[in-house]
C-alpha cells in the first residue's frame, strides 16, 4: 500500500493513518473504500475437481483429502494456476489455511474484532465453510461477495476455509460473457474461467462499520454521497465527509450529518463551494486530459463523537449527457476514440498476471492514442478501473451476456448486472453502461415482443440505478430506448466505409433502414430521437508478427506491417471524415487467443512501433 496518508479534517488517530486513495499503488483490492489493514489470501490453495459430484456428499468441507495445488486467483483452465486443465470441469473445490499471522495483517484488535472474508469473483456459484460450517453461498461469476467470518475464527488458532465452485459449461442461463461453450476455444470465444478468478482477501472491521459507498454528481457544485452501513446504527451517529483536492493542497470541505433513527443507509450532498464560480470550475472537473481526482475521508462517530470507523475514498468531478447527436463530458461534445479490450492474458486468461499488469494495460491504452476503452462482455478488477480513473481513460461498462432467453437467464443477469452497476457506480471513468451486447441472451429482440420487454426494461432499470450516465441498450444493432446508437462495422475497405458514414443521409440510412450489421438499427417501433451515433465496433484487421497461428484470423487481413497501417488510417479516416460520428471503437487492443486482429499481441508488443499506431489512430501527422 502507498505509504502516503491522508490527514484528515477530524481529530482521532485512525484518521491521520489513512491512505490517500487518489494516489494509492493498485494494489487494493477496492479501491474507493480503503483501511489501513487487509489481507490477501492469494497464493497457493489446495485444489481438486470434482466431476462426479461427489465432494459434498464425501465430506470435503470439512478438508479436501487427496488434492493438488492450485495458486488462487489465477482460474484452473489457465498456465498460471499451475493446474492447466481447459476441458469440461463443472465442480471444483478449494481449500486453505487461514492463520493467526493473516487475521494480524488484516488489521484484527479490540477496536476492530469482526473479520471479514471478500471473494472479488467465483464463477459461477460458490459455497463457503470454515471448519466444516457453511458460512455463506453466492450466486454470480463476475461479481464480489463478502461474508462475516467472525464466529468462526479465533486469533489464537488455525482455521480450514474451504471453498466450492459449481459452474455448468452448458447452461446458458449463465452469464458467461466469451467464455465458450465448446471444449476449446472457437470464432470469437476463448477458454472457460471456472471458479476463482479474482482477489480473496480478509479485512477487520469495527461492529459497526462502512460497508460502502455510491458517489454520483449533484450538479456543477455538489456530490451525492450514500453511505452504506455494517451492524448496528443507533439513532444519533454521525456520518462526516471531509473532501480534499490534494493536487492543490486545498481542503474542499466538510459535511456532517446525525441519524435520526436506526438506519442502515445515510443519504447526504456534499457542497463543494469552490464550483460555484463558474470560471473556475474546470479547475477541478475530471477529464481524459485532466483526470483530477478528489480525495475524501469518510468516517462513523457515535453520538458522544467517539471515532466507530474511518476510511479514505476518491471521486471524479464531471457530468455526462447527449444532446443534438454528441456525447457530452463536462457539458461540451467530446469525440470518443475507443478500444475494445477483452481484458484476456494468455497465461491467465481473465485473471490479470499481476496488479502491474492492470496498470500497464491502462497505460498502453493511452500510449496508442485512445481516450476510452470498451471493456468488452467483462466486469474487471476495480485495480484496472482505478487506473482508468487516474490515467484519465473513458470506459463502456458492459456485462457478460448469457446466450439464452428464459425466466432463469432474465432473473440470473439482471441480479448480476445489478451487482455490477453497485460495486462500480462511483468511477469517473465510467461513463456508460451497456446491458446488452449485439442481441446475446434476445437473440429474437427484433420481433419478439417478450425479448423487446427484457431489453427496455433492463435499461431502463439501469437508468433507475444510475441516472447519471448514457445507457445503450443493446450495443451494435436491433436497440430501442438508448441513449446512444451504436453500429458494429467491419468493412475493410476505408473507402467505402467512408461513404457509409459520410453525411446526414448517411446517417438516416442507418438509423432507419437496415444497417450495415444486415440487422435493423431500431427495433419495437422505435424512432430516430437523434442519438449521438458511434461506430463501436470496426477495424480487426488480422496481422500476425512472431510465430504464426495457423488458426489466427480477422476481419481482414494485411499483408505486411506497412499494408497493416496503411488500413488502419484509411479506416480511422474515414470515421475522421464522417459529419456525424460521435464516437468510435477499435477491434481490438490485444490478439486474444485465435484472434489474431489486436494492435499488440497477446503478450502486449506492439506489433510496430507504438508512434506509428499512435500517428493511425490519432490522426497526428
């Protein structure tokens, strides 16, 4: 953990110890609620399948017997678990110690006995015991769960965690993203991730204590702030919030609100004074270019004053809209130039190698001229999201698809997709959410009035979530009530991929007939309200440096490096040259598995030098 601290504008010593969360290190595995003491449990846990299904009924709970090691988080289908078994695996179990040295690291005293287990992701559902005893299951592979290990473990001895993943590589009710459902990998999907995939880590807590945090604009002057709450909330305590701009050395202010009856959740605004003068206010607000960040301290008191909990949390300053066909960013029209990013590594697939490596992911992303990047059917680690917003680099924040229409497959996704939304909703650099992803899951949204329902009523539940950014309602085509259209476009050709998108008629041609997906744009009597339009999938054009995948592929292929570029720019081009695109995303960032179309390989070189994308992408000459 960065050893900067935050000192805060409240007296008690837990405050003065607090990290500076807006310049943290990327390690912490959540990094807009940070304490000075936490646990990781990574490394290497004791591991076995169990394709008969018979670990339950032969006691494993209780301890694994015969097994092998796996090194947690990395998934068991990856080279970087150390087990490296990508076929049909449905059930798998893990287990490991936990020790008095780990509950010391994790920051357990008197003044903070409970202890507190957080799995950031275990595809797909998950069982958890501690010396035999269940003490909680979670359903949903992309998002974080937490469970009170406090009557389970003592400080003075050794404790057997033990944890069981079931995840079904045919039942698409799933949400699984591109994770295929053929033994290996084909077209457009990759290897499997099966259970652990995300930090396991402890944390102690005090009995009452903040278990989370939502943070979204009020207006040019104000943030929104609710406070969620863990044990016990008497009428009478105190929620402050002390918001700093460290790069000016400038105290924002204070706030501070009282209870006025046992609750669990604290709403407060938070004025910041500063923003008030009009002709200052982008001093502060946060943008690609200028990726400020506000550093904040938000702390519990009992009704006498006494400190109950403390920690320190980060925001971004800005405000997000559409209007007259732009995306909006601090209320003036930005041009987005995006990056599909299937966040996949070679050696550990969904897993980043390292917390570096999510840093080096964002950094290259800028390194190659891109302002945004569309995480693509993926929620990733908060650590890269944290980059995001200190970089300065938009983000489409999309969920994993399922692959079926069905009671189970609707109430499945959209408990996951709502987990998502929470646990990501106070990033900055998130700046739209995308529930749907080209009909994945409403495969027959086109005409079936069912699938069409689905489709509005995710959106717009996601807009009743979160009101303060752009929803787009199905990314690529068939969309209905969304803030943005978005197009996917492969045609290699920039001349012609220029008279496509040329002007106003081009436009209406889109938007109002069949677009060049062969799909109709707008679906369930829809209308044209004049959405910015984007062009979020185009390019993947296939070029292979190094060794040679025979199965390698692309959209289109070129013959050399130089030919490489040359297509990259005729392509950027002709998105240059369009009178009405908002917005654009290349395909792709990295080659991922067979796909061979990514501007870095998989091991991320870039496949000529970075100048010469940058110079493609940008437009610089």
């Amino acid at each position: 953990m960065d050893t900067t601290t935050l000192a805060a504008a409240t007296a008690g010593p837990a405050l003065d110890r607090l990290p500076l969360a807006s310049r943290q290190d990327g390690t912490y595995p959540r990094p807009q609620l940070m304490r000075t003491g936490w646990a990781s449990l990574d490394g290497v846990w004791a591991f076995r399948h169990d394709d008969a299904d018979e670990g339950l009924a032969s006691g494993w709970a209780s301890g694994l017997g015969a097994s092998r090691d796996i090194t947690v988080p990395f998934p068991p289908e990856s080279p970087a678990s150390g087990v490296a078994e990508p076929g049909f695996h449905p059930v798998v179990w893990y287990a490991r110690t936990i020790r008095p040295a780990d509950l010391e690291a994790a920051g357990r005293s008197a003044a903070a006995p409970r202890v507190l287990l957080h799995l950031g992701a275990v595809d797909y559902r998950a069982s958890v015991w501690v010396d035999g005893a269940l003490v909680g299951e979670h359903e949903g592979g992309h998002t974080p769960f937490t469970l009170d290990l406090t009557a389970h473990v003592a400080d003075d001895a050794e404790h057997q965690l033990v944890v069981r993943a079931e995840d079904d590589p045919h039942d698409l009710t799933q949400p699984r993203g591109k994770q295929d459902w053929h033994e290996d990998a084909h077209a457009i999907w990759y290897r499997r991730t099966t259970g652990i995939w995300q930090t396991v880590w402890l944390e102690a807590v005090p009995t009452t204590s903040i278990d989370h945090l939502r943070w979204l604009p009020a207006g040019p002057a104000a943030v929104d702030l609710t406070v969620r709450l863990r044990g016990a909330v008497p009428a009478g305590t105190r929620v402050r919030v002390a918001l700093r701009f460290d790069e000016r050395d400038e105290d924002l202010g204070t706030v501070e609100v009282t209870t006025a009856r046992a609750s669990s959740v604290v709403d407060l605004s938070v004025p910041i004074a500063r923003q008030r003068n009009g002709q200052a206010e982008d001093e502060l607000t946060w943008s690609p270019e200028r990726p400020r960040l506000v550093d904040a301290v938000v702390s519990l008191h009992d009704a006498d004053g006494a400190t109950l909990d403390a920690v320190s949390s980060y925001l971004g300053v800005r405000s997000l809209g559409v209007a007259r066909g732009a995306f909006l960013l601090n209320g003036y029209p930005y041009d987005v130039r995006s990056v599909l990013n299937q966040g996949y590594w070679p050696d550990s697939h969904l897993t980043a190698p390292s917390a570096d490596a999510l840093r080096r992911e964002a950094e290259l992303v800028k390194e190659l001229g891109f302002n945004a990047c569309r995480i693509h059917q993926k929620i990733e680690d908060p650590r890269f999201l944290y980059w995001a917003d200190r970089l300065g680099i938009l983000v489409w924040g999309e969920t994993p698809g399922a692959y079926e229409f069905s009671p189970t497959a609707v109430q499945r996704l959209t408990r996951e997709w709502m987990e998502a939304v929470d646990r990501d909703v106070s990033h900055p650099s998130i700046v739209t959410w995308v529930p749907f992803n080209e009909s994945w899951g409403v495969q027959h949204v086109a005409d079936d009035p069912a699938q069409q329902a689905y489709s509005r009523a995710l959106t717009d539940l996601t807009r009743a979530l979160d009101p303060s950014r752009p929803v787009i309602s199905n990314d690529g085509w068939e969309q209905q009530n969304t803030d943005i259209l978005t197009v996917h476009d492969y045609e290699g050709d920039g001349a012609v991929l220029a008279r496509t998108y040329a002007d106003d008629a081009a436009r209406e041609r889109i938007v109002t007939g069949i677009a060049p997906s062969g799909r109709r744009q707008l679906v369930g009597g829809w209308a044209d309200a004049g959405q910015p339009v984007m062009l979020t999938e185009f390019g993947g054009v296939n070029y292979q440096t190094g060794d040679v995948r025979a199965d390698g592929w692309g959209y289109t292929a070129a013959q050399d490096g130089d030919d490489w570029v040359a297509r990259i720019t005729a392509l950027y081009d002709a998105v240059r040259a369009s009178s009405f695109l908002a917005g654009s995303c290349w395909t792709q960032l990295t080659d991922t598995m067979q796909e061979t179309n990514g501007l870095l390989t998989a091991g991320r070189e870039p496949k000529v030098p970075v100048e010469r994308i940058r110079r493609a992408v940008t437009g610089e000459r």
